[in-house]
C-alpha cells in the first residue's frame, strides 16, 4: 500500500504536481486501488466459498445416492430372500404330503378320503398361513428398504439445494456489500 503511495506521489510530481496535493491525489487513487483490490480479493474468496458450498451440495447429493443404492439393494435382497423362503415352504409342503401318501398307502389306508385327506387338507392350510406371513415379513421389509431409498433422495436434493442456496447467498452478500461501498471502486454518491 505505501509502495502505491509513493509511486502515485512521484508520478503526480513528475507532471507537475507537488506537495499536499500530490500526496492527497495519490492518498485518493490509493484508496480507490485499496478499494478495488479488496473488492476483487473479496470476489476471488466469494467465488470460492460459492464453490465450496455448491461442492458440499454435490458431496451430500453423492452420499445420499450411495446410501439410496444400497437401500435399493436392500429391497431387493429382501424380495429374493421372501421367494426363497417361500420356495423353501412349497418345497416342504410337498415332502410332507409326500412322505403322508407314502405313510398311508403302506398302511393299505386309501388316499382319496377320510385322515389322508383331512391330513393333507391340513398341511396346506398350515403351508398357506406360513406363505402368507412370509409375503406379510416380505412386504412390511421391502416397504422399510423402499422408505429408506426415498428418504436418501430427499437427503441428495436438499444437500444440493443447499449447497446452490448457499452459494447464491454468498454471491448476494458479495453483490450487496460492493453497492454498499458504492460500487467496486468505493465511490459513494452523495445526496
């Protein structure tokens, strides 16, 4: 600042100008350059601190969309683990009607009617309640992996909306402090 100072000094008294005045002249253009210097300085920090903001947002929106992958992943493996086990009681459903006709038919007892039937009767009805509170588990799992997916979303969108509201409040705050000073030069207009 002082090295402005003094070049404005002798470049003044080089045309011409000595004295008071040359210092008042160089004091002024050096108060208009300080000026400017710190409104470009404070644009260049504004600038970054926008994009700091806005690369939070990104950040966030990123992490959101990793944690709502993984949660769709969730569901997914929910749904596969449902078939499964539903698989599983289909497949004992049979082996138990299954080893109950062999059971019977070695007894010389007819299949078609009578305890075969109602035993078999019996075993579905118990399979069907089984698959129905796995599809029930299955459901209600999903849904709670699905919630997490959607709220992982909210999550990204508002870590990018406020990354961008943060940088545009940053830009407003540089724009309004720079009409505050009376432009980027400093130079108020008096009423």
């Amino acid at each position: 600042m002082e090295l402005v100072i003094t070049l404005g000094s002798q470049l003044l008294g080089a045309i011409g100008v000595t004295g008071t005045a040359a210092g008042g002249a160089a004091a002024g253009a050096a108060a208009g350059g300080s000026s400017l210097l710190s409104t470009i300085v404070q644009g260049g920090l504004t600038a970054f601190s926008a994009a700091a903001s806005i690369a939070q947002g990104v950040a966030g929106q990123s992490a959101a969309k990793v944690e709502e992958l993984n949660a769709a992943a969730g569901a997914d493996r929910e749904k596969i683990a449902g078939e499964d086990e539903a698989l599983r009681l289909n497949r004992a459903l049979a082996e138990t009607i299954g080893e109950q006709a062999v059971a019977f038919a070695a007894a010389g007892i007819d299949l078609s009617s009578g305890t075969p039937l109602q035993a078999r009767q019996t075993a579905k009805q118990r399979a069907n309640e089984d698959l129905n509170i796995n599809r029930s588990n299955t459901s209600t799992n999903v849904a709670a992996w699905n919630s997490r997916a959607y709220a992982a979303r909210a999550r990204g969108r508002a870590a990018m909306a406020s990354g961008i509201a943060g940088a545009i409040g940053d830009i407003g705050g540089f724009g309004l402090d720079v009409i505050d000073r009376g432009g980027p030069l400093g130079k108020k207009k008096v009423a």
